[in-house]
C-alpha cells in the first residue's frame, strides 16, 4: 500500500507542473492587463511600465514562468498584485471557509443521496422510485444562485420571526470575533514562522476553533450561518449521488452472488447491506470524490450569494482584476486539494474490494 501511495504521489508531480504551465499562460491570455485593471483605463503608457518593472511583468513569459515555479518550489506563492498581500496568507484566510463550506454540503449530499438511492433501487419502477429520479433531476437542473436566493427569502424573510429564521449571509454575526484557540490558551508563537501560520489557518475554521475551546455561542452562531449555503451547494453532487447509487445497486442485486443470497433464505435487508451494497459503492466513491474536488474548487455562486469570502469568490474576483498571482497560487491549492482527494479514494477502493488489494 505504501509503494502504491508513493507512486501516485510522484505521478503527481508532472500533472502539477503541467497545471501550473497551463494556468499561468491561460491568466496572460485573458484581454487587458492588470495595471489598467488596478489603476484604471486612464493610466498612462509611463505608469504602466513602471507597475510591470514593480511586479516583475516587463520580463518575457518563458522567464516569468521560470521564476514562478522556482518560488514555487521553495513555497512562495507570490505577492497579490491587488492586495499586496502574500498569497499564502490570502489562502490561510480564506481557503478554510470554503473547506467547510465544501464539506457540509458533502455530509448532506452523502447522507441523503446514498440513502435515496437505495430506496429507489429496491422500489425499481414504483412510484417511489420515480419521485426519487424526479427529486433527482431536478436537483440537477436548479440553479444554485436561484435556490440560494429563495433559501434566503425563506428563511431570512419569511420565517424571520419564527424558530426557524436564519441568517442570509455572512459567514459570522457582525461583531462576534471567535478568539484563536492558541491565544486562549496563551501559546507563545514567534511571528512569521511556519507554525503560526498553521496554528493561525486551522483557528480561522470557525466551527473546528469554537469547538476545541468550548466557544459554543460561536459554534451555534457559525452552523447557523452554514445551513443555507451549504444546503443550496449540496442539490447537485446529492442528485448525482442519488442517480449513481441507485444504476449501481441495482446491477449488483441481478448478480450471481446475490441472488444465491437470497436462495439461502437471507433476509433482504441483509442481502442489500452485507452483500450488495459494499460492492455497488465503488462508484459512488468515485463520483462522491470527483464531487467533492469540484466542491473544494470553490462555489462562485454560491459564495457570492451568501456573502462569503472563500476560494472561488477570491478566484472569480481576481481573475476579473487581473490579479495573477492569486489566481496561480489558488488554482495550485485545488490542484493539490484534487490530487489528494483522489488519492483517498483510489486507497479507499481496498477497504472496499478485497481483491485490489489483493493485487
């Protein structure tokens, strides 16, 4: 298993260069340039060549190319051109909101899916079943900035005064700042080192910060906040999971070994959950994986409706700003996010079939 996970690994490495060529000529590609995108169309020829001299853009692209991936692999991301910021920092802030933004809406989308599924499988051809794929395609087909709109109406206007209201955006009520668990617990970090950096990205994940140092108002405060988006974001990858779960199963339950089963006099629900359904999972663990890297790419729409500051907003905003290094530097980190995802997967498949790992 360990050679296995090494190989994938190194495999990775040129996948990741590539992305990094790709990505980096394809942001150069986009009409306009990012001196006028900051200091407007009127900026003159003068200003604008002093900008590219400050930020490295009067080079050829072979040369900038060149110099990206060398800070690269010594872990510079570059400095926001917008912002001038690192871009590092950018993401500690806000790659975790889009983590958890990504993971609620997987917990929903898996644990109504996989269960949808099943039911509609084992209902073949009732009605059950065909409300099941209806839910289903149409859960496909919504709009997500549309369902995040009307998910707002509801419960923000509509059941505003009810037990039920709960906040349209944001990702925390104004004025309520969580304090960092290593603060709380009056750690001492020296400045700019890589552990503050880490301690600082794991507290900026509200719910997981909140919780360890027993902030439970903030916890509640941050679910709450959660609930909407994350529900509007699950409709797809639930609906896909659902259609998957439900073609898979029901290949496996007109197998040999199944109908044996149920030759020997076991009971269905057995046969459907010792039997079938561990080997109809390989397929939904391969589409919950590809879903979930799409997920961790960031919902533009998503974060826009909701006002959230999270990967794919920051992307969508930089690439309208010009703002290359941010783009490179985010679109690496979901390349990782995605090569580490699949990763998961490929190793869950031996806990699942006996005979990969038997391979």
């Amino acid at each position: 298993m360990l050679r296995f996970v090494a190989r994938r690994l190194l495999l990775t490495v040129p996948v990741l260069i590539g992305i990094v060529a790709v990505v980096f000529l394809l942001a150069r590609a986009i009409p306009g340039d990012p001196c006028r995108a900051l200091l407007g169309e009127r900026a003159t020829e003068e200003a604008c060549v002093r900008f590219d001299q400050a930020n490295g853009l009067d080079k050829p692209i072979p040369i900038q190319l060149g110099i990206y991936i060398g800070n690269l692999v010594r872990g510079n991301l570059g400095d926001s051109i917008r912002f001038s910021r690192p871009v590092s920092q950018l993401l500690v802030e806000r790659l975790p909101m889009t983590i958890e933004l990504a993971s609620a809406a997987m917990v929903i989308a898996i644990v109504v899916g996989i269960p949808l599924g099943i039911i509609s499988a084992r209902r073949h051809n009732s009605m059950v079943d065909v409300g099941t794929m209806a839910f289903a395609n149409v859960g496909v087909s919504m709009p997500v900035f549309w369902l995040g709109l009307m998910l707002a109406y509801l419960f923000a206007l509509v059941l505003k005064d009810t037990p039920f209201a709960l906040p349209p955006s944001g990702r925390l009520t104004a004025g309520v700042v969580p304090v960092p668990f290593y603060v709380m617990w009056g750690w001492t970090i020296s400045e700019g080192t890589f552990r503050e950096t880490g301690f600082e990205f794991l507290s900026n994940f509200a719910i997981f910060n909140s919780i360890i140092t027993a902030q439970w108002e903030i916890t509640g405060d941050a679910i709450k906040h959660l609930i909407l988006p994350s529900l509007a974001l699950s409709t797809i990858p639930t609906a896909i999971i659902a259609r998957i779960t439900r073609s898979s199963l029901l290949e496996v339950l007109g197998a040999d070994y199944v109908r044996t089963a149920r030759a020997k006099g076991a009971q269905e629900q057995r046969v459907v959950t010792r039997h079938a359904l561990r080997n109809a999972l390989l397929p939904v663990v391969t589409i919950s994986g590809l879903q979930l890297g799409a997920l961790l790419g960031g919902a533009v729409l998503t974060e826009t409706v909701f006002g959230l500051a999270g990967v794919g907003r920051s992307l969508f905003e930089a690439t309208t700003g010009r703002d290359y290094p941010i783009i490179q530097g985010f679109t690496v980190v979901i390349a990782v996010g995605y090569v580490l995802v699949n990763l998961l997967v490929d190793i869950s498949y031996a806990y699942l079939d006996p005979r990969i790992r038997l391979q």
